[in-house]
C-alpha cells in the first residue's frame, strides 16, 4: 500500500475517486467536504435539503461525473453526530471506504482526514486510525495491498501531524505488511 500525501486544493488533482466524509449535524458541510461542495455549487448542500443525503455513520452516496472538479466519482462517507466522533468510529469507516472502493475494482483513490479541524480527535490520531483501517482491511489479500495506491489530502501545517499518525499506524502492523509514503 502506498500512501501519497497531497497538500494540492482537492479539485485540482485528477482522481478516479475522492471520498470525503460528511457529519449529519454539519449542515452546510465544512472543511474539504464544505469546499467541494462549494465548488459544485452547493450541489451537496441541495441534496441535504433534498433530505438525499444525510450524513448517518455508513452512509454511502456516490456522485458521479462531478463538473467543477478533477474527479471522476466523489464518494461521501456518513460519519454521523461530530460528538459521537472517536478513534474506533474512524477506523470502522476507513474501513469501510475502502471495502466500498475495493467493490468498485479501484486500486487508488484521494481521501480527507475525516473530520480534521472539527472533531475533538488530533491530525495525528485521525491519521493513525485511518491508515489501520486501510491496512485492516487490505492485509486479507496481499495483491490487494500491493496494489493499492492511496491520496491523503492535508495541508502543508499538518504534515508532521499527520506523518506521526502514518509512523504510528505502521508500528501497529510491522511484520505484518508494509505502507510506503510518496510526498
């Protein structure tokens, strides 16, 4: 598994896919959630309206072919209340988005920092649990980690942060399989 750490804006970069995750009791969305969707016009906020889109832990929407950005699909991930928020719910959903990336035969895709800046969780922490999730669950198939080219987007401030998280997560699993850092 490769991680690249981008600190590029999130609507630049050409990706295949670019999962964000959106809380139920942040309406508008914030942080690279809340930019996106200001890039595409609102067009995620419309949808809360709409009641189309909710924010519930697991939720799963997919927007394909989203004008305005340089991603092919935009998957928002439900993380649920922010106070509800902790390392184990991060971890679950990272999990999940990459069972739901690995069921649409992707082998890379772009990321936030679940809610870096918004929960009581650090850069570094939210990093950690992120990456275990990853890793949690491509070591069932070892093509599948090897494979797996992953974009976390953060800002230049966070970098340490978020490469202690990373060193961290890695710790965790040595021996057991390996995570590659590109900046």
């Amino acid at each position: 598994m490769q991680i690249h750490l981008s600190t590029e804006p999130p609507d630049l970069p050409k990706h295949k896919c670019l999962a964000l995750g959106i809380f139920s009791d942040e309406k508008p969305p914030r942080g690279i959630c809340g930019f996106i969707d200001w890039r595409l016009n609102g067009l995620i906020s419309y949808q809360i309206k709409q009641g189309k889109i909710g924010g519930k832990f697991a939720e799963k929407v997919i927007i394909p072919f989203p004008q305005r950005i340089g991603t092919e699909i935009l998957m928002l991930f439900g993380l649920g209340n922010r106070s509800a928020v902790n390392y184990e719910k991060i971890q679950t959903a990272a999990y999940q988005i990459i069972s739901a990336i690995d069921t649409m035969m992707l082998n890379n895709f772009a990321f936030d920092l679940l809610g870096e800046n918004r929960i009581s969780m650090g850069t570094a922490d939210i990093a950690e649990a992120m990456v275990t999730g990853f890793f949690d669950y491509l070591s069932k198939d070892e093509k599948k980690l090897s494979k797996m080219t992953l974009c976390m987007i953060t800002s230049v401030g966070h970098l340490k942060e978020v490469s202690i998280g990373i060193k961290n997560s890695q710790a965790k699993v040595r021996g057991i399989g390996t995570i590659k850092i590109v900046t």
